[in-house]
C-alpha cells in the first residue's frame, strides 16, 4: 500500500482490535459490538445524507413519549440501531430514546457475557430539517443479573458502571468518538473508502472557556446561582472569560463535540417551575459526562457529579453542566451559595 499513506492508517477496526488485544482473555465480543455501531451509524448517514432526496424530512406525524414530534429520520435511525442490535448474542437488552420500554432480547444459548445499549439514535433532530449536525449517542452497560434475561434494574445502573460510550456526529464530516475508559478516540469519516480513520487519539479538553452553551432564552427561568454563573462567564472581560463567547446550536452532540475540542461550558440547567432539567440521564447526560471525565473535564447536576447519580426510571431527565472543571466547580460553588 505503498504510495497511498494507507500503512499508516488506524481505522476504527484496527483500534478497537488493538484495544482488545490488551485483553488476552477477551474473546472479541465486546468490540464486535463497538464495530456494529460504528456500521450502523454509516448506515444511519447514509439515510440522513439522502433525505433530501428520499423526503424522509420533517415530522412523521405522531410523538414520541416524551410528547415531543417524532421526525422520520428519528424513527429511521431508531429502527437501524434495533435491527443492529436485535440478532446479536451478546446484546441482552436496549433502551433507547424512542422507545417507551425497555426492549429484551431473549437469553440465548451461547453463555456470552451480555452487554446492554442505550442510545438517543439522533439527538438534535428538531434541527435536521436546517441541515444541522445531529448526532447518535450509545451507552454500553454489562448485565447485572446473571440468567441472561434483562431487567428494568440491569438498564438503571449508575453511569460509573458504563463500560463504553461515545457518540457519531453527523456534520461537515463524520465521526466516531468513543471511551471504554482508557481516553477518548475520535475517528473521522473518509467517504471515499467507508472507514472510520483515527483522527483525534487521546483527546483532552483545552482548560480554557473558549465557548459558553445555553440556551438564553430560558434565562428567566434559572435560578439565581445559574443566572450569576452565566453572568460572569458571559460577561466578565478580564481573566479567564476575557475571550469567551456564547455558541449554542441546540443539537447537543454537536455543542458538546466543539466544546469538547475548544474548552467550554455547556449547560441545560432545571427549569424553575418544575426543577426539572430537559436532557435524559441515560443515553444522553451520562455518557456525554464519561467521555467528558476521560478527557480531563467534568459533568454535574449542580450539586452531584452526573455519573454518581442513581436511575430512578429509563427516560429520566436531569439537570446538567458539563465541560472543563473549572467552570463545573464554580458552578457548583455557587449553587452551594458560595462566593465565586
Ligand atoms: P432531542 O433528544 O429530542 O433532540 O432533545 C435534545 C436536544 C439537545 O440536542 C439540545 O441540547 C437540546 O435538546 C436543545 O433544547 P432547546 O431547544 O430547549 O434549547
Ligand atoms: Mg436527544
């Protein structure tokens, strides 16, 4: 392959067997699982990408339970993810966004460790019809109960228990990020030959607020505490917020992915009247604080770190702040009714 730069590549394949090879008692299937989402999120490109075309755009008409307007590329990416997960041995169950259960999967017979996915198949989605970055987030849980049947408790583990998370972006370009808690890995998308090529090993958020996240919009509804932090992150011109500036998408895995890569703050706080925060523990507020630990960052409801909290139920909604612990820490202080 010389001539071609190819030997030099590490694909997503490739890193994922070398991870394993660090396990010589492993035998392959959990990252046999790994490699089915980074496939299953081509295939969920491949839809987004021809939706133009095939007018799968806009609401499919009903709601989810969540009472939200289910888009049709929602319940397409929803569908490719079941029928990814659906025919493998070592899935025990799943959980998903669009999904009001849990979905078991029968014990079969092979004795394999089973693992359990949790995903938010496409986060974002209110902005597709703009052409946004959207985004597939995935959880991996291993069963707790040992007959090989799912239960409600193997879904409601803490976030501490994840073994894997990461997230697909579906943007300018595609990629694939991922930790098993040993770093974060970002693979880029090469069109031309369908592989996902590594592209960010080790990835570590810079300690610096570059990028300030919210919603504004919702300010009258924050608490005093949050309104002070967005003050001084927003406004203070000295210091360390001399040069930050406000960037919100409202697709969250790609707020958080450019955060990720610049420094920054991102916050979907409780709204007052209810307490109450919008984003789900279990498929999105987790693992985006698992990723966001491993690369040296950190992630809070206001007072308890994100991967501490206990489920109480699969579509539970939590306040959260995430992004570089400084920033974390400050709010959390202030939530406290510390000085800063
Ligand atoms: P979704 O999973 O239904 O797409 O909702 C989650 C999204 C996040 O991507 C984003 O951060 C947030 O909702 C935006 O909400 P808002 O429009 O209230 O700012
Ligand atoms: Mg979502």
């Amino acid at each position: 392959m010389d001539g071609t730069g190819w030997k030099d590549f590490e694909t997503l394949e490739s890193y994922i067997a070398k991870e394993q090879s660090l396990h010589p008692q492993s035998r392959g299937v959990f990252s046999n699982l790994l490699r089915r989402i980074g496939l299953a999120s081509k295939i969920i490109l491949s839809k987004a990408q021809r939706a133009g075309l095939a007018g799968v755009l806009g609401s499919f008409g009903r709601e989810n339970i969540q009472g939200e307007q289910q888009q049709k590329l929602d319940v397409l990416a929803n569908e490719v993810l079941k029928d990814t997960f659906r025919w493998m041995d070592s899935v025990a169950g799943m959980a998903s966004e669009e999904e009001e259960n849990m979905i078991q999967l029968p014990p079969r017979a092979s004795g394999e460790n089973r693992y359990l996915v949790l995903f938010d198949p496409l986060d974002g989605s209110s902005n597709i019809d703009a052409n946004v970055s959207v985004g597939t987030i995935f959880s991996i849980h291993r069963m707790l109960s040992s007959d090989g049947s799912a239960r409600l408790e193997d879904f409601l583990q803490v976030g501490t228990k994840q073994v894997a998370a990461g997230y697909v972006i579906y943007g300018s370009s595609t990629m694939f990020v991922y930790t098993t808690g040993n770093g974060v890995h970002g693979f880029t998308l090469d069109p031309m030959i369908g592989e996902y090529v590594l592209s960010h090993e080790n990835i570590r958020i810079p300690d610096v607020c570059k990028c300030f996240s919210a919603n504004d919009s919702n300010y009258h509804i924050w608490d005093e505490p949050t309104k002070r932090f967005a003050d001084i992150v927003r406004y203070s011109r000295s210091g360390r917020y001399a040069k930050t500036t406000s960037r919100y998408i409202g697709s969250m895995v790609a707020d958080l992915h450019r955060n990720l890569l610049y420094g920054g703050v991102f916050m979907y706080p409780a709204d007052t009247a209810t307490g109450k925060g919008k984003l789900r523990l279990l498929y999105e507020a987790s693992p985006m604080a698992f990723i966001f630990e491993q690369a040296g960052g950190a992630a809070s409801d206001g007072s308890r770190r994100i991967l501490d909290i206990e489920p109480t139920g699969l579509h539970q909604r939590v306040p959260l702040i995430i992004g570089n612990k400084e920033e974390v820490e400050l709010y959390e202080r202030l939530k406290r009714g510390e000085s800063a």
